[in-house]
C-alpha cells in the first residue's frame, strides 16, 4: 500500500466514528422526542436561581484570572506540540537535539517563573 | 483497498471501520451502564450504606431504569438560553469523548485502528470537549451554569498540560525494535501497541512512578473527579454547565463523562501498567487467547476506576485557587523535570535505574510538597478589588 494510502485507511475509522457519535447523540434525542411529554408553560421557561427571578442575562462579566489562564495554557501548549516530534527524533539526533529542547524549556520556564512572581499563578 | 476483520479478508476499509465502530458503541453503552451501577454500589459500600437493590436482582437493573427513565423526561430549554450553543453543547462533549475509542488496544491485535501517532490523537480529540463544556455553560444564561462553565475550562486546560507532558515522558522511554535482525531498537513512540509490546519485560510503571501518580491526578481533574469536581460541584454552583439540562440531554453529559473514564482507565492500563502483555516477560512466545488478554486489561483497568471511586469516597473538594497553585506550581515544574531527565538518560545512555531513581525522588518532593500544603494550608486569598500596580479610581 502506498502511504498516503495506508494514512487514508487509517483514519477512515475516525471520520466513521465521529460521524456514529454524532447519530447516537441525535437518535437519543429523537427517542426523546418521540417518547417524552412536552408542554407550553411560561414558568418552566425560566433561568433556574434558586426560587428568584434573574435579574440580568448571566453572560456578562467574568473574572479576568480565566483569561490570564487561558493565555498561559496557550504559551505551554504549543511547546508540549513542539515537543511531540522530538521526543520520538532526539535520540537518534544526538546530545545537540537533547540540548537545543533543554535551553527552549529553560526560556518557557523563566516565564513561568516569571508569572508566578507577579502573582499570575495565584488565584483570588 | 481492503483489510482483515474477524479472520474475513479482503474486506473494505469503510465496512470494516463501520463494524468496528459499531461494536465499540455497544460496548461502551453496556460498560458505562456497569460503571454506573458499580460506582454507585462501591460509593455505598464505603458510605456502609447498600446502594441500589431494588430494581433487578441486586439491583443490577438501575441502570437500565435510569436511562428509560431519563429517555422519558421532558427535555426543557430556558427561555433565555442561546438556542444554538444550548442545543449543541452536548454533542461537543460527547463526540470527543467517543472519538477517543478509536485508538483504546483493547487485546493484542484488536482496536478499531492502530494510529501511529496514537497519543496525540488521543489528547487533540479528548481535549476539545472542553470547548463543550463551555458552550454548555455560556448557553444556558445561568450564573451558576456561566461559573461552573468557566471552572471547567480553566482547570481542563491547567491539568491538560501534567496529562499530555506525563504521556511525553512515557512515549520518550518506550524501545522500538527497529532491526529483528541485528536487535537494534529505537527510543520513543506515540504508537499505543508498540508502547504496550515494549513493556512485556518490565512495566512503565517501575521506570515511571512519578509519571503515574502525576497522570492519575490529572486524569482525576481531566474526568471532573472529586477532589477537583469545583466545575461541577453540588453545593458551590449546584451542578455547574449542566444546571438547565434536563432529561436526555443531561444524560449525554452523564454518558460522555463515564465513557471518558473508560477511555482513561485504559489508556491507563496500556500506558503504565502494559496493557494486554503479562509482566515479566511471561508467556511472551505463546499469547494467551484474547478472552483471557481481555480479563487483563479489564483487571488492569479497573484498577484505575476503582482508584478513582476510592478517591472519591476519601477525599474533600479542593478550592479553586489551591487546585490552580498546584497544577502550574507543583505538577507542572515536576514534570518538565522529568522530562528533559528522562532525555538524559537516553541521550547519554545511562542505565535505566536512573529513570526509577529520579522518578522516586520526584515522588519524594510530591508528597512532601502536598504534605507542607495539607498541614499549614493558606487562608483563602482575598479577592482582587484591582490589579497591582493599577492607580485606585
């Protein structure tokens, strides 16, 4: 088999299975359907908060730390994508390979030793 | 183009990949029903309570009446809700999940398809169902569902970073034979068969201990497992993203979160504690039949949930700012350290027991640091009323 191939048939499985999960979650919901009782009342229509009536749309201001979160998960992320490909190469390149990932590492950890330091770690 | 499935060659790859699929979605159906009952049956033992009895012969049926129960409720939709987000949040968690089923080695020779980069298959798909449940959270037009939404994504991509690197440093050690003939091997692979076929001597798990305790805790807050269900918990945010969620959809949520533990109880088994191969090397010529691989793996598995249950009966709820300092302060400096040691050693081909030592010693500092926290734990911190060095106005 060719290996454009060989890639094609592997992943045909995963184009099936996404589909196939996709029809469970909409057979489900047809079963439910078809099997459930559904009625018009206004009162079932409402935001559950305890017994009050909400007073404004919820979605509208969240604390800041998840974005703080958000951009470090990125920043650390990418480097574990970086380190994907060299964890099955560096053996075979050599000490230099080794190296190289220790000085990036050593960069993403200086930040990270940085936000600890002004307080972007701590949650409050 | 063609395979091979159950002794039938030359079967089309579309065919095939359809009954291996469809084989997967009854198993799962069935094991997560079992799960369920079980986690419930475990939960009571420990609680010495009896779980449920009624339903069937010791209650073994509750499951099964749950699920028509569920089928069976009307299913609401807030009037505020944002109708798009609201209506395909479930699937968002769902799918993913399912997805991950498609690299899980169940025995030797059988999954749905051996990837080759099976690992980063595994964390890109499972990671997106966080995107889910922020959908769930943002649609409902909740404050409750909003934070619990909001919790989620943050402690799902805080521990995404332990889960991923711990499986880096896995990959790293596993020896590839790359010549059968001269028995030279390669170091490193994302393959999930030649991970487990590389531990029929030795598990990962006496070269990796630190690993394992650092993916058994982040798998617990990637699955939304007490000590770290904030995103979910009952008595903070009364049920997180799923608050406006009722009957079948609500149950969606339910399935994908019992399938990610299956997924990861496996993942588990294959990765640390070698899967379907014997430890020791025994009867590494002559495999056993896959009933008997099966009972293995489902051992090895089980295991796991069982850990996980354990866990759960034992264990407080963590606050939120102890669970971020202790993912981005603890687990996450540990395991770049192990990773770049493990590179050491196998960069510079120092013995392998170096791997077991260091990996010791990393325990040692994990358990000393959760100690120091557990005995002189911080008061909470007071809320940020504005940022440093920001001018009051």
């Amino acid at each position: 088999m060719l290996p454009t191939d060989q890639l094609f048939s592997d992943y045909v499985p995963v184009l099936i299975a996404s589909i196939a999960g996709f029809i469970l979650v909409i057979s489900a919901l047809i079963g439910s359907r078809l099997l459930a009782p559904f009625s018009e009342e206004r009162e079932k229509g409402t935001t559950y908060e305890c017994g009050m009536l909400p007073l404004r749309r919820a979605s509208t201001n969240v604390g800041n730390r998840f974005y703080l979160y958000g951009i470090l998960f990125i920043i650390f992320d990418v480097e574990a994508v970086f380190i994907f490909p060299w964890v099955l190469t560096f053996v075979g390149v050599g000490p230099l390979a080794y190296w190289t990932m220790v000085t990036f590492v050593a960069i993403l950890g200086l930040g990270l030793a940085y936000a600890w330091k002004k307080g972007a770690l701590q949650w409050r | 183009m063609s395979t091979e499935i159950f002794g039938f060659d030359g079967v089309n790859v579309w065919v095939d990949g359809l009954v291996r699929v469809l084989l997967i979605v009854g198993f799962m159906t069935v094991v997560v029903m079992g799960l369920i009952y079980g986690e419930r049956k475990i939960l009571a033992r420990f609680q010495q309570r009896l779980g449920p009895t009624r339903t069937g012969p010791v209650g073994l049926l509750q499951s099964v009446a749950d699920a028509l129960k569920l089928v069976g409720k009307e299913d609401l939709r807030p009037r505020n809700a944002d109708a798009w987000t609201f209506e395909l949040a479930p699937y968002l968690v769902f799918v993913p999940v399912f997805l991950g089923f498609v690299i899980v080695p169940f025995v030797l020779d059988w999954q749905v398809r051996i990837l080759e980069l099976g690992l980063l298959y595994f964390v890109a798909v499972t990671g997106i169902n966080i995107v889910g449940w922020i959908m769930a959270g943002w649609g409902s037009d909740n404050r409750y569902a909003m934070i619990g939404g909001m919790r989620a994504a943050a402690q799902g991509i805080s521990y995404e970073l332990p889960l991923v690197l711990s499986l880096l440093a896995v990959a790293m050690v596993v020896e590839v034979p790359s010549d059968s003939a001269t028995g030279e091997s390669l170091r490193g692979s994302l393959n999930l068969n030649e991970i487990i076929a590389a531990q029929a001597e030795i598990p990962n798990l006496v070269w990796q201990p630190l690993v394992l305790i650092v993916f058994f805790i982040a798998a617990l807050a990637e699955l939304n497992r007490t000590p770290f269900d904030i995103p979910v918990g009952e008595s903070e945010v009364v049920g997180g993203p799923f608050v406006e969620y009722s009957g079948i959809r609500w149950s969606m949520f339910f399935l994908a979160e019992y399938a990610a533990l299956l997924i990861m109880s496996l993942i588990f088994a294959a990765v640390f504690l070698g899967g379907w191969a014997w430890p020791a090397g025994l009867f590494q010529d002559d495999p056993w039949p896959r009933w008997a691989q099966a009972l293995l793996v489902t051992g090895k598995a089980g295991l796991f949930i069982f850990m996980v249950f354990w866990v759960r009966a034992s264990v407080p709820r963590l606050r939120i700012d102890q669970l971020m300092s202790f993912t981005w302060k603890i687990l996450l400096p540990l395991m770049f350290a192990q990773v770049l040691i493990n590179g050491l050693v196998l960069v510079y081909d120092w013995p392998e027991i170096v791997l077991t030592v260091t990996g010791l010693v990393g325990v040692l500092v994990l358990v000393m640091a959760v100690d120091r926290a557990v005995r002189h734990p911080r008061p909470r911190p007071a809320p940020a009323t504005q940022l440093e060095g920001e001018a009051a106005s």
